[in-house]
C-alpha cells in the first residue's frame, strides 16, 4: 500500500512588492531593566522600567518606561508612556502623551495628540493638538497653546492661547500680553491680565487679554476683557471690561466698566 504524500509546506506570507514591513510595536519588546543614551541615539521602539539621556534621542515609533530623566532634545514618532517623566530640553511627540504620575517639560514641548497626567510642568514653550487633561495640578510658565484644558488646579504665568473650555477646581492666572481664553468653568477663578502703564496709553498700546466666558462661584479679574462672567461672588480689579454679568458684582474698580464698549482706533501717527 502506497502512503499518501505528505502536503506541501505552505510558506509565510510575504509582504506585498512595495509595501513596508508593519513596525514592531512596543509591547512586543521586552522591558528593559535600565536603557542610558549619550550623544546621538536612535531606537525603533523603546521599553523601560528606567530611561536616562544625555544628547539627542529619536524613536520612531513608541516609547513606554517606568520613569524618565532626559536632557537634551527627544522626539518621538508613536506615542509616549512613562509612570513619571522629567525633560530639559525639547521634546516633540506625534502621537498620544500620557503620564501616570508627575511629568515635567523645561523648554520646548509640541505634542501633535492628547496630554493626560496626574501632575505637570510645562516650563518654556509649549503646543499641544490635542486637549491636556490633568488630575491634580497644571503649572505652566511660559507660553501654551492648546485646544482645551482640564485639570484639578490650573495655574498659569504667561502668554496662553485656548480658544476651546478651561474645567477646573481652581484657576489662577498672571496671563501675559495676547493671552486668549474661551470658557472658563471652576469653582474659583482668579484672572490677571497686563495693566497700561503710562507710556502704554500714551502710545495707544492695547494688548489685552481676552476671555469669552467665565463661570465660578468665586470670580476676581484684573486687567483682562471678558464677554459673560457668571458667578455668586464677582470682584472686578483695575481696567476690567466686562460686556455681560450674571451674579453680584461685590467689588469694582474706578476703571472699569460693564456693559456693552464701543472703541475708536487711535487716530493716524500716533500709532507704533
């Protein structure tokens, strides 16, 4: 009796003519005890328990570590993931920023997705595509720009730009010159923004800060321009405009005013 020939292996797929190999993904790869980078580093995907870098680091796709303490400029292609992160330097990210604990970026940091924390430190100049949520404190020094922001305690001195809703327990914010805030939701807000001095008004300098929307319990603005504020308790500071107000309005300055403001621009050659 003759046996029956054995079927023929079949071999592995190959990827198809033109079309690249899939990228390891960084569960794949064992975690490292401890990875240290000096000078100039590139990885595919990187997997830590600890990372420390001195110099300049690229991974192309994603990164996740225990925690991180770096130094000079990282950028990442995937996304990131860390249980604490430390940074001096530049970090550029295109995917999703999340860290489990405390995070902290001195420089310049650009995200291209969503930042999620429990405690962060942006100090320097910052850019984010995507909405940063925090659980416990934001400290920002420096200049942010984002889309939305939602945190336990905000806490801002600088120049930001977030035409979408600021949703906090608490904000407070020394807001430099073209600051720009959409609504802003807490339960104490405390909003400062630049006061003209003399050489100001003489030359006509109006870089004010605008806000669209404020409701709290508890609302103190200085220096800024605001459409609606809400709130139980409202004191109004130096060179306040408020368009609309719902709520008692327990403190106001000489100098500023509520209601509806009409404003003539300065007239030819008196403007620098």
């Amino acid at each position: 009796m003759t046996a029956a020939p054995l079927p023929a292996e079949t071999p592995a797929a190959a990827p198809a003519a033109g079309r690249p190999a899939a990228p390891t993904t960084v569960a794949a790869v064992p975690r490292a005890a401890r990875v240290k980078d000096r000078g100039i580093v590139r990885h595919d995907t990187l997997r830590a328990d600890q990372w420390r870098a001195d110099g300049t680091v690229k991974v192309l796709h994603d990164v996740d570590v225990g925690s991180a303490r770096l130094t000079g400029s990282l950028s990442v292609g995937g996304g990131l993931s860390a249980d604490a992160f430390r940074l001096r330097g530049a970090l550029e990210v295109e995917g999703v920023v999340r860290v489990r604990s405390t995070g902290s970026v001195r420089g310049t940091f650009r995200a291209a997705g969503e930042v999620r924390a429990g405690d962060l430190t942006l100090d320097g100049v910052g850019r984010t595509g995507g909405t940063i949520t925090v659980d416990r404190t934001l400290t920002v020094q420096g200049t942010l720009d984002a889309p939305s922001v939602t945190a336990g305690l905000l806490e801002i001195d600088g120049v930001v730009r977030i035409p979408g809703e600021v949703r906090a327990l608490g904000v407070r914010a020394e807001l430099g010159r073209r600051s720009t805030l959409g609504t802003v939701v807490a339960r104490r807000v405390r909003l400062s923004g630049h006061v003209p001095n003399l050489v100001d008004k003489a030359f006509f300098r109006e870089d004010r800060v605008f806000v669209g929307r404020v409701e709290a319990d508890s609302v103190e603005l200085e220096g800024v321009d605001v459409g609606f504020v809400r709130g139980k308790e409202i004191a109004l500071g130096r060179n306040c405009h408020v368009t609309a107000v719902e709520g008692a309005v327990v403190r106001r300055h000489a100098s500023s005013t509520v209601g509806p403001e009409s404003k003539s621009p300065p007239p030819y050659g008196l403007r620098r």
